[in-house]
C-alpha cells in the first residue's frame, strides 16, 4: 500500500 | 459528494438514532450489546480526530460532531442510566479477541506509520468488525426485537451503500482507498446472514425475530 487517499468520507 | 454517499450516511445517521431512540423512550437497552456500543464510539474516537487537524466541510465536520455525541451518549444510557436494564450476561462476546488482532493489523497495513494514520486505520479494521458483539448477542440468546432488527438493518444498508459510493468514485474521480474498501466488504459480509433473515423474518413476520 503506497497512495493515500483523501480522508474526506464519515 | 454523490447519492450512494449520501443515502448511506443517512442510513447510519438513522440507525444511530434509532437505537438511541429505543433505549431512550424504552428506558430498556434489553438485548442491546453495550460492548458494541463502546466499540462503535471507540471506533469514532479513533477516526475522528482529524477534526482537530483538518477541514473538510461543515457536513463532514458537523456529522462527526453529531455522530461522536450520539455514540457517547447511547454508551451513557446503556451503563449509566439504565444500566440494570443490561442484560451482561448475554452480551459475554470477547472483544479483545477483536482489539488485539485489529490493534496489530493497523500497525502492519497502513497508509503511513504516523501515530493519527494508524489511529485512522485502527477505526477503520474495528468498525467492520464492532457489530459482530450485537450479531454473537442475538445469536446466543436467539431473539431480537424488531427495532433492534431495523437498527441492524439501517446500519447494513449504510455499508451497502458506501460500497456503491466507491464504485462510483473509483469510475468518476479514480478514487481508490485500499484499506477502507477491503475492510468495508468484509464489514457488510457480515450483514448478509443478517439480511436474509430480516426479510424471511421481521418484514414478513411480526415482532420479534427468531433464529431457527
């Protein structure tokens, strides 16, 4: 696991 | 933002409420698993502290305001308040048989080793597993009550959906969160035996489900 999203979810 | 998200925070929203609804005007939290409860406001706590570090947008930050208030205080109602309404002897599921293996897990597979991602990644492996205490609960004694079973399945519905959600953002925006759809099939696995029976049973029944 390398990218990490945007934390934009509940 | 689309449809899928919003339904389905919506569905949690409901489901959250609903419980918290039942306990209050019930004064009973028979047959509620306070042990998913607390799991649930742990599962909050861990993911939410990104409302002290960044913004997203006043529904992100007010529905977490919203949800961290209403899983604090259904915890207060089912260890305070009605606290000899518990049946603890039901609700005899072994959570740390789920904190440890999710604590290491977090460790192990996240998007960074920073003490708040790891946080994030804990909430993320508890949440899909945090029902499962209610699910052993219903098991054990083999009986809900129908608004349990409606809350259960609010709460299955808002994984459904949010699974729909990324499918939809994956084709519209490429956005692809690895650990939080991993984690959020085997959440709504869990549902399905559940939803097999709240069709077979509650909607076509009355009352109570019972397991056969």
């Amino acid at each position: 696991i390398t990218k990490m999203p945007l934390k934009d979810e509940l | 933002m689309n449809i899928f998200r919003l339904l389905g925070d919506m569905c949690h929203l409901v489901a959250i409420i609903i419980l918290f609804l039942k306990i209050w005007r019930s004064k009973s939290c028979a047959g509620i698993s306070g042990k998913s409860q607390v799991l649930f406001a742990l599962v909050f706590t861990t993911r939410y502290l990104d409302l002290f570090t960044s913004f997203i947008s006043v529904y992100n930050t007010v529905m977490k305001v919203v949800f961290l208030v209403l899983a604090y205080a259904t915890v207060y109602l089912i260890y305070l308040r009605f606290r000899s309404t518990y049946n603890s002897e039901s609700d005899s599921f072994r959570v740390e048989f789920l904190l440890v293996p999710v604590a290491g897990l977090s460790f192990l597979e996240n998007y960074a080793f920073a003490p708040l991602e790891i946080l994030w990644t804990f909430s993320i492996y508890l949440e899909s597993v945090a029902i499962l205490p209610q699910l052993f609960m219903i098991t054990k004694t083999g009986e809900a009550e129908s608004i349990t079973t409606h809350y259960l399945f609010f709460l299955g519905l808002y994984r459904a959906l949010y699974l729909a959600n990324w499918v939809w953002r994956y084709h519209t925006e490429g956005f692809f969160d690895q650990i939080a759809v991993v984690s959020g099939v085997v959440q709504t696995i869990f549902y399905c035996d559940f939803f097999y029976l709240y069709f077979t049973k509650v909607l076509r029944g009355s009352g109570k489900m019972t397991l056969p």
